[in-house]
C-alpha cells in the first residue's frame, strides 16, 4: 500500500478535522501542518503526533516528502495565492470552498493545475453527506424518472453568520448556497445553468453589523434543459444552540419525488442543567468519539485515496467554476434585480450586494 505525506494549512475548525482524520488514517505516512496561531498549531500537533508543525505554510511546500496538501486556511481571500504556490511546487491540492474570489484566478489554478497533471478538487462537501448521496442515487437509477424541479433550503444560526462574514465580503449565495448549488448542477449533469434570477433579503445581519448584509439569498438557476431548480441560504436564525444548520431538499422527478430533511432534530439532548439541546447539528461537524458528525472526515479520505491510489476527484475544479459563476451571477442579478445569463463575462469579484 502506498502511502503519502500530507500537509494541511490552517488548523482551525475544518483544518482541525482533516488533520485529525488524516492522522488516523493508514494511507498517511506523515503528517504537517501549518498554522498562524502558535496556541492552535501547538493544540492540533499534539492531537495528531504531525512530524512538522509550521507558522510559514511556505516551508512544508519545500518538503519533497509532502505530495498532498489541504488548505482550509481563512480568511478565503488567502485560498487562491496558498493554491497557486502549492500547485506550483507540485503538490495535489485539496482547497475548501470558494476555488477563488475571482473568475480568473479560479482559471489561473485550473491551468496550473492541468499542465503539472495535479489533483486538485474543492471541498463541497454536501457530496459526501448519504441523504444527499441517496437524491442523486435516486436520479441516476431512474427511481424519480427525469428531474422536474428542486428546492434546497439552507439555514445557519446568526452567530456563525457573523464569524463568516465579519472576516470576507462574500454573499449568503457565496457561502452558503454553494453547497447546494454544487449538488444540484451534479445531479442534473450533463444539463448546464444558462439564467440566474436571485434576491436578497435583509434584516438581523444589516441591523448588527451596520453594514449591507443580508440575512438570506434566494436563487432560481435555468438549466439549458428548460428545468429551473430554487436554493436558498441564510445565516441569521437565532442562536437558540450553537452552530445550529438545518437544510430541506425536495427533488421532484417525473416518476417520483424525494423529499430530504436534513434538520438533526432526530438527536435530541435533554438535560437539567442545559435544557433541550441538539448536539448533533453543528456545521461543519465535530468529533463524536472514534467518529465524526458530518461529511468532512469522508470527504477528506476521498483526497487521500486519489493521491495516494490514483483515483480521479469527485469534485472537479472546472465544476466549482461553474458553480462560482452561477453565485456570481446571483449577485448581479441581486444588485441589479433582473436575470442574469451565463456564462458571466469577465472575473468580477463576489460581494455582497447593497
């Protein structure tokens, strides 16, 4: 069995999970991280025994033993230079979302990317989540029969909304929608997006920060098939249990239809000293014991495999283009309140819209 080494960059709550699940895992054969605060990066060490541990992400890509890399370093303005550097000193590249801030740099990795013949996939991780996996089962086996329509409705509590955007200017359908927007175009693959039509809504994020923010974003995608499909994200429900997400889908087919409640109140913790608590919802996941809550811990064992056995990536880097030109267009079409057609010309950087 080959094995490989891994480096991940940025330690904190996702970067902690790949590094813990990576440590664990026997198709590692070494470990090292890198990390810019010295606290964490000592924390995260220890738990994983990493050879290398880092403040200057830059060193481990000098390390020849280092042929994977996962870089779940924030804010997400640092994913295209730390991509580009990583890809350019060889090494298969494993990026959380966004790919980029930009259509251009997105292009500029694909390339890099394609001439070195490197892996490099992006973290949509809802891919690896098995209801979601059971949609799109039911799609390709011909269950629902032909795809008419879908809805996909996302919430997080206001408390993770304010982290993620007091520290990027990205909108609800950047950060939030994404995930589903991913999802969708795969299950409607080979179909393509041709129209965005999308519009904010504001409230509790505006109120609190002062700033243009909105508390969701709803989007109608057209396919080049005639199909339309729905997702919408927010990040402002109350702070009624830390890092509450909660998520419904519906897949309407022309044989069946799915309906996907993906809320975590099916684990419900009541205690005198805390009251009701749902303890298996946080976003992203959390470690429960000798195993993981959430998609992540798979998702990163799929990176592994594909370096280290040669596999191809599930999720395709010209994938996440596409995907980041339809929250692009969203955007636009939120600032300008009209349809939006793709592809979006030029690389425009993703706001949130006033």
């Amino acid at each position: 069995m080959r094995q490989i080494g891994v480096a991940i960059i940025g330690t904190g709550w996702c970067g902690g999970i790949r590094a813990e699940t990576c440590a664990a895992h026997p198709l590692t054969r070494s470990l090292h991280l890198a990390e810019i605060r010295p606290e964490r990066l000592a924390e995260v060490a220890k738990a994983t025994g990493a050879r290398t541990a880092v403040g200057d992400y830059r060193e481990l890509l000098r390390m020849d033993e280092i042929e994977a890399v996962c870089i779940s370093a924030t804010p997400e303005t640092t994913h295209f230079p730390i991509a580009r550097d990583s890809l350019a000193a060889g090494k298969h590249v494993f990026l959380e979302k966004p790919i980029a801030m930009e259509l251009a740099e997105a292009d500029e990795l694909i390339a890099l990317a394609r001439k070195s013949r490197l892996k490099f996939t992006i973290g949509y991780s809802q891919r690896f989540n098995p209801k979601f996996a059971y949609v799109r089962k039911s799609i390709r086996d011909g269950t629902i029969g032909k795809p008419v329509s879908a809805l996909v409705s996302r919430h997080i509590t206001r408390g993770l909304g304010k982290k993620i955007s007091g520290r990027v200017k990205l909108s609800p359908a950047a950060m939030e929608c994404t995930h589903d927007l991913d999802f969708v175009l795969w299950c409607l693959e080979p179909a393509k997006p041709v129209r965005v039509y999308s519009q904010q809504n504001f409230g509790a994020m505006r109120e609190a920060s002062g700033q243009p923010i909105a508390d969701q974003q709803w989007l109608s995608v057209t396919m080049d098939s005639g199909l339309s499909f729905v997702v919408g994200g927010g990040w402002s429900l109350p702070p009624g249990y830390p890092n509450f997400s909660t998520t419904w889908m519906e897949m309407i087919g022309t044989e069946g239809a799915l309906m996907v409640d993906d809320s975590h109140r099916d684990v419900v913790l009541n205690t005198m000293q805390k009251g009701m608590q749902l303890p298996m919802s946080t976003m992203p996941g959390e470690r429960v014991e000798h195993t993981y809550a959430g998609p992540m811990a798979a998702e990163t064992i799929h990176f592994l495999e594909a370096v280290a056995l040669d596999r191809p990536v599930m999720v395709t880097p010209e994938h996440a283009r596409m995907v980041m030109e339809v929250y692009i267009a969203a955007d636009l079409s939120a600032e300008r309140n009209e349809p939006v057609s793709l592809p979006v010309k030029g690389s425009k950087p993703v706001r949130a819209a006033a």
